[in-house]
C-alpha cells in the first residue's frame, strides 16, 4: 500500500525522506547504503529493500537507533509474544510529528479512560492530546480507582469530567466487567458510551457481553509497539482492518518471502520520517498472519487478522502451495464453544471465563491436526465431546478460506480431537 489519503502526502514520497534520513543516521542502514540509495518508486522497487526480522533488531537494537540523543520516551514491546520486554525509544521530535496526524484522525468526544498495559512501560502522550486519563490494572486498587472514576468522573482542573470512553487491552475488558459484576455493579449505569479494544483477541461472545452490560458500542483495534503509527481499526462494514495513519502496509509469502496481492501471508510494515526517527525500522517482519480482504468500500485495502506465522498450521498440499491456517481463526471457532475450556489469567485468576480457549493447532505433512481441551473428561461424556468436535471442524471449514475445498478434493484432512481438562500439555498460544 503506497498510496496516501486525499490531501495528504503520497507516502512514496515519505518514504523515500525515510530512507535518506536512515542511511544519513543509522547504523544498519548507513552499512547498506547502496541498497537503500536506490530510487523508489512503486511497490516493486520497494520488495527489493531487505526485511527486517525481529531476531536481527534483538540481537542488536542500537544499530538501528540513532544514537546521538537521549530518548524522551521508552515503551516496551512484550504483550503479545511475553518474555522480557524489547524497548522503543522516542525522542520529543516524533511526539510533535504526531501531533498533527493525531489530529487529522476524528477523537471520540468527552473524556477517555484508558487503561494501560503495564507491561508496555509508562504512555505515551503526545503534545496537544487532551480528554485522556491513564491508569493501570494490576493491584486491586487499580480497580478501585477505575470504578471512581467511572462512578464519578475525574475532578479535573476546570471542573469534573465524565468518562465517555474507556480504552483498554482487549483482556483487561473482560476481567473489568467480571471485576464489577461480582460485586454487582451494573457497568450501565456509567454512561460509558464507547468500549475500545486491543492487544489480542475479543471473542464475539464477549464482545456480545460488552455491549450489552456497558450499553456501548465496543470498537476493535489492531497495532504493533514495534511500529509507530501502524493502528489499524476494524470496519463496521467488512470487518476487516484499515490503516488510518501514515505507515506502509504490505503483505508477503511466508515463505518465498514475495509480496502478494490476494491470499494469506505475513504482514510487513514500515515506519516513516518524521513520524519515527530516533529508531526506523523500514520492512518490519510483523509475524503476524493476515488474509489480504477484498476492497472495501469505506476504507479500501484491509486485512483480516488470523494470528501468529510462528504458530500457525502449514498445510501441505500437491502442486499447489500450502494452505495456511493461523491460530487466531481456531479460537475464534471455538470461542462460543461452552464446552471448551478457558485460559486462567495469572494476574486475574478470580476472574471466570475471561481468558481464551485452550487448543492446540498442527500440521503433519497434508494433515491439518487440532486438539482442544474441555471442561469435561470425553471419556465420561462421549456424545457431548462427539458434537463438541464436530461443531467445531464445520466452523473451521466454514471459516477457513481454501479449507473446505481442500477437504473434498482429497488433498488435506482435517482432524478435531479433545481432551479432558489439563491434559493438553502445550496449547497453541496467540
């Protein structure tokens, strides 16, 4: 995706100030200068620049950092893969940067609550943005403080300020509302108008759940800490994912490593000038797997999200290329399963029903294998688990494009297995 909104700068253009302030400033792109100097002008142009792998940043973030300042802002890259968390370092002329896109993009009126991943270090404000309160969500007075708030508003310098919009990690959401229902607290009665969601996924029947305790709308976001700028919104019309901010979106073969224009592969996205400076990463390897949508007509090229690359099925298939199943897709068909066991949350384990299936998703050779664990032993109820392993292998064919297909002509075989629960030893994790 090279193209830019109407009225705003062709992001070709952008990119190329991208690539001559990285090579003039970083080290990793200053030693590839010859590959980096050369014109770019299409998307053809661009496949031919190297993808960054998250393994080459680990092994060695300074060189793709600017090193001649001090950072203003740290975050940390941790939420979806966990493990120790990888720092991104911002400096104050990127927070002005975004000053203006941010104020391109229409803001939800009234004041926003947002609750913040702890895990990703402090926020981040940029200049200029207003109406939003931070908190966290990790001591019980944390939860305390967010039902204050919401009950009361904050008590803001020019008066009291209520709470219209409540931002926060998708799981947080969930163990929020259990928070409040188990001491009776109708969420309703706050007035929230807007739910926003992130960070992993919201099963539909929470998402049902939200709604209605909250009485407001839930709105699901995509984004990486790795990238700035690379919030994608969820269309109310296709359901699929649009880029609103100035960031390059394209999608390639997972293992050809090829761009590609329709089908499923892994996402790439590259930072800009000005918008990242102090570290640019330009062809980021996402490993996230995404199903290019068909156009839509509201926001044009999107992308429907299907999980991990690292952790997804690849099924082999004769003359054909593999058929690609991701771990996202599984959970969202097992996730109105009542039969299907739930992940306890570590930090949250009062909480009930608020973490994701339990499963686990394979490949051997033209076998697509997934094994899921219940909240019961099969052996005890066998038509129960019977019908539990059906529904789910018809969602699955139902869901996965290509699979269906695959399936009668013979040249994959889907298998659905259950176990009884703690008995799956290494569920597939998203």
């Amino acid at each position: 995706m090279l193209n830019a909104a109407p009225g705003s700068r062709p992001l070709v253009d952008q990119l190329r100030d991208t690539l001559e302030y990285a090579v003039s400033r970083i080290p990793w792109y200053r030693q590839r200068a010859s590959a980096y100097s050369r014109p770019v002008e299409n998307r053809a142009d661009l496949a031919t620049l190297p993808i960054i792998d998250r393994a080459t940043v680990l092994a060695d973030p300074s060189a793709f950092t600017a090193t001649e300042e001090w950072p203003s802002s740290i975050i940390y890259s941790s939420s979806t893969t966990g493990g120790v968390g990888r720092p991104r370092w911002r400096n104050a002329a990127e927070l002005r940067a975004w000053v203006e896109v941010l104020a391109s993009q229409p803001e939800p009126t009234g004041t926003t609550l947002a609750i913040h991943p702890f895990d990703q270090g402090p926020p981040i404000l940029p200049p200029g943005v207003s109406n939003r309160l931070y908190v966290g969500m990790l001591v019980p007075w944390h939860f305390e403080l967010i039902h204050d708030l919401l009950a009361h508003g904050w008590s803001s310098p020019a008066g009291p300020r209520h709470i219209t919009t409540v931002d926060c990690f998708s799981p947080g959401l969930r163990i929020l509302t259990e928070w409040l229902e188990q001491r009776a607290i109708d969420p309703r009665e706050f007035g929230v108008e807007r739910l926003v969601g992130y960070g992993s996924l919201q099963p539909q029947p929470w998402r049902d759940r939200l709604r209605s305790a909250w009485g407001a709308t839930y709105l699901d976001l995509y984004g990486t800490t790795d990238i700035i700028l690379s919030e994608a919104v969820q269309c109310p019309l296709c359901h699929a994912y649009h880029f609103p901010h100035p960031v390059i979106v394209e999608v390639v073969d997972g293992v050809t490593r090829q761009p590609i224009t329709e089908g499923t592969g892994v996402l790439l996205l590259s930072e800009l000038y000005p918008f990242a400076q102090m570290q640019v990463l330009v062809r980021y390897w996402t490993d996230d797997l995404v199903e290019i949508a068909k156009p839509c007509p509201l926001g044009g090229f999107g992308l429907l999200l299907r999980g991990r690359y690292a952790t997804s099925a690849v099924v082999a298939r004769v003359e054909r290329e593999p058929l690609l199943v991701g771990a996202l897709q599984v959970a969202e068909a097992c996730a109105d399963l009542a039969d299907v066991a739930l992940a306890t949350i570590g930090w949250a384990p009062w909480a009930i029903d608020v973490g994701l299936p339990r499963f686990s998703l394979r490949s051997h050779g033209s076998e697509l294998s997934v094994t899921v664990e219940l909240r019961y032993s099969p052996s005890l109820f066998p038509a129960p688990a019977a019908h539990a392993r059906d529904v789910l292998a018809d969602r699955l064919l139902a869901s996965v494009t290509g699979l269906a297909e695959a399936v009668a002509d013979g040249e994959v075989a889907l298998a659905v297995h259950t176990v009884g629960p703690g008995r799956l030893t290494e569920p597939t994790t998203l």
